[in-house]
C-alpha cells in the first residue's frame, strides 16, 4: 500500500493506491450542518451541503479514484435543539427539522448518482451522527453503506474512530476520522502584550503504534484457533512490527476543529472520545497541515502546549 499524498491546496481528502484500487478517503462531511445555524437564530439556512457535495463532486472527478470512501459522519445530527439536549422540538421546528432531513438526504443521493455514474464505487460508513439515515436500503448502483465496524481490505481497516472496534485487531494500517483534528496557534502582539489571537488550524494525523500497544487498545486477545496465539517466532515477529495510523480531518470547512496540541487534562474528555484520546497518547503522532506542509510530532508539540 503507497499514499499519493493527493492532500494539497486545502484539500480535506487522502488518497491510496493498494492492489488494483485508487481510493480516495475523507471523513466528517456533515451534511446538514446548516440546521445548527438555524437553531441559533439563523433564519435564512445558507445553502452549505449543496457547495460542499458541488465541490466533492469535482474533487471526485478530477483525482478519478476507482472507489471513493466517506469514513463516518457523512450526516449532522439534528437531536440536539438548545442547552438542553433532552427537549425536542415541537410544531413549526419539528416540522422545519425533517424537512430539512429528507432535503439534505435526497441532495445525497444526487451526488451518489452522479459518482456512480461516472463509473467510481461509493462507500459510506456510518458514524456516530449519522442516526436515523440508511434505515432502508438504497437501491442505486455501485453505492454500498456499512455498518459502525467500517471495510477491512486486505491488511487496511477503515471505521469512524468513535469505539475500540477489535475486528480491526490484525490490521497494518488503520484510517480513522472522528477527531477534527486540529492545532490552535497563538499570535502575540509584541506591542500589547495582553493582546492575544487564536487561530485553528484542520491538520492530518499520521502515525506508528505498537502492535502489542494497539491490541491493548482495542481489549482484545488473540483468538486461540489463531496461529498468531501460539508462543512461537512467527507470533512473536507479528506483535514486533508497528502498525501506521492516519487520522483524516474533517472534511466541513464550515465545522470546528478539535484542538490536539492543548493541555492533556483538557484535550479531548471522555466518552467517543476516549479511544482515539489514548491511541494519541500511545502512537508516535507526526502533524500535516491540508498543504501536507510538516508541522512537527504531537508529543514534541504538547511540550508547550496552548492554553
């Protein structure tokens, strides 16, 4: 497996070339997000998923990949309405709410339409805020969608990032999203020393961990009808060897980055966050801006971290 290093000029998508495949990789494209703005007092919903599927559209047909993979969250949530995440809406906001769900769904399946039938394979893997999507099937060709556990090809194993999915224990590249990651920069004002500005910038994340590391990650033990459980040398080699990790950014110019380079008390917090927070903290971390311009490894960074 070789990366083309096709992650330029602000491009937010990877792509690969293994076997007989040209696969492109993005993840977190949020479609929707427009309803947040509504939902803080936006009443005129800019039209933010038609340019972002216009614009994936020709970034598509210019690197023409034999497959194109959407690593979770293709979808925003739309559960969530105020501070309060256990009101849900009523009347007029409930009824504006899913007609902006079937609106932002039916100009997917344009695009999906329009990938298809330039002869490229779709997968979308579902995430964590894709709830309530792909409950039925979806009867357009050379378009498949899987499940939370993602696609393993060949030795590559590909899933949204928000849970330890130990079908992926005997992988050599793992490719994740989830995160957003993100590096915040601080720009002082020599003049004014108090004044203080903060700039986040999406970066790409790749990496080596162990593979006794990740299988610790993961909670799981090597199967005993495994020949790899056996005390052996073959064994043995395949715990030795390192595993490459690619954390993709997020894909929504228009979402928030999650800064990686702040305190490790107040990094990432817990919950979907927790097995990506420790693949971090294990994994020798090295940090891309969209350019592929080297900004230097994570642990070098959290030295001085940002507050």
């Amino acid at each position: 497996m070789s990366d083309k290093s096709a992650f330029f000029n602000e491009k937010r998508y990877f792509v690969f070339s293994f076997a007989d495949k040209k696969v492109m990789f993005l993840s977190d494209v949020h479609l929707g997000l427009e309803w947040e703005f509504f939902e803080h007092g936006f009443r005129k919903i800019p039209q933010i998923t038609a340019e972002i599927l216009g614009q994936l559209l020709k970034e598509v047909k210019t690197e023409n990949p034999t497959d194109v993979v959407i690593n979770g969250d293709l979808f925003h949530s739309f559960r969530h309405f105020g501070k309060d995440v256990r009101k849900k809406p009523r009347g007029n906001l409930l009824r504006t709410n899913r007609w902006h769900r079937q609106r932002v769904f039916s100009y997917f399946l344009d695009f999906a339409r329009e990938v298809v039938k330039s002869g490229h394979q779709l997968h979308v893997i579902k995430g964590n805020h894709d709830i309530g999507f792909f409950r039925e099937p979806i009867e357009i060709p050379r378009l498949t969608v899987y499940s939370h556990y993602g696609i393993k090809w060949n030795d590559v194993g590909i899933w949204h990032g928000h849970f330890p999915n130990k079908k992926m224990y005997d992988v050599n590249y793992a490719i994740l999203g989830h995160l957003h990651p993100a590096i915040m920069v601080t720009l002082k004002n020599k003049e004014r020393k108090k004044s203080v500005r903060k700039k986040t910038l999406s970066v790409l994340l790749r990496g080596e961990i162990t593979r006794r590391d990740w299988l610790r990650l993961l909670g799981v033990k090597l199967p005993k009808n495994d020949n790899l459980s056996h005390r052996n040398e073959e064994r043995e080699k395949k715990i030795a060897t390192n595993l490459k990790v690619i954390i993709l950014p997020c894909y929504n110019k228009y979402q928030t980055g999650r800064p990686i380079n702040r305190p490790k008390n107040r990094l990432l917090g817990g919950g979907s966050y927790r097995f990506i927070q420790t693949l971090l903290e294990k994994a020798d971390i090295e940090i891309f801006l969209p350019d592929f311009t080297y900004i230097g490894n994570l642990k070098d960074l959290m030295k001085n971290p940002s507050r």
